[in-house]
C-alpha cells in the first residue's frame, strides 16, 4: 500500500467527503446544516458572553427583525455567508479552547490583544470590523500557534 493511501479516510464522515469542501449554496445542505449552526453560535455566544449587537455583527450585520427570530429558533435556514461566518467562528473558539483554559478561551475574544495584527484592539473588534476575512485571518493566527493548518 502507499503511504499516501494509508493517510485517507476509507468512507466519509457524518455524510461529507473530506477531499471535497460541501457546497454551502446548496439549499438542502443550508436547510441541513443551519439547525445545528444556530444552536451552536449562540451557545457560543453566551460562552463569550456576547451582546446581541455583537452576535448581530458577526453573522454579517443581521437586522433585528432578521436576529431575533434566529435566536429564537424561528429561522429555518442560514444563508452561504452565515453558514462560512457560523464554521470561521467554530474552528476559532475550537482552536482557543485546544490552546487556553476554558476561562481564558472565553475571554480571549474580549481581550485588548498586543499582537499588531488587532492594533491593540480585541480580537472581536477586528472581526466586527473585518468581517469573513479578518476572522479567516485570527482562525489561522491560532491554527499557526497550536500547530495546525
């Protein structure tokens, strides 16, 4: 067997293919895939004890009449854009959770950070203003410091 065979996975894992990124402007995939996103961020949310205009602004400058019924459970479906931030801000809060202590991973995002990429700023001040590319940016700034890719 090569030894680039032996490092794949044999079938998919919970219905995805790793060699092929899931198609996110697909509405079943949206419809599948938003429960669980939802439910997951604002779990999160509180975790990092979000404010609502804060969890607004990270899922990409929701309105209100849009927001609340999303925190509600009322909304059905994320959009593609959602759905990226939803999957950016997991892997963030995963990769703080692997490097820090579960009160200092909550807190990390609040935290005026030294690091020139934040400008002395929070890391959730860089996001709000940034958006998709400045959390891609903090999620490999600490994929990069936990060794990963």
């Amino acid at each position: 067997m090569p030894a680039a065979a032996s490092l794949t996975l044999p079938q998919p894992i919970a219905g995805f293919a790793w060699d092929v990124p899931v198609d996110l402007s697909k509405k079943e995939v949206q419809v599948r895939l938003s429960p669980p996103a939802v439910k997951g961020f604002f779990k999160l949310a509180r975790a990092w004890r979000l404010r609502d205009e804060d969890a607004r602004q990270l899922l990409g400058g929701v309105s209100n009449g849009a927001f609340y019924p999303l925190k509600s459970g009322k909304t059905k479906k994320l959009d593609q854009d959602k759905l990226t931030r939803v999957s950016l801000i997991f892997g963030i809060f995963k990769a703080l959770n692997i490097l820090y202590s579960q009160k200092l991973a909550d807190a990390w995002i609040s935290l005026p950070n030294t690091n020139p990429m934040f400008a002395g700023d929070t890391p959730l001040a860089y996001m709000m203003k940034g958006g998709v590319p400045a959390m891609l940016r903090i999620r490999q700034l600490l994929d990069s410091r936990r060794g990963g890719r």
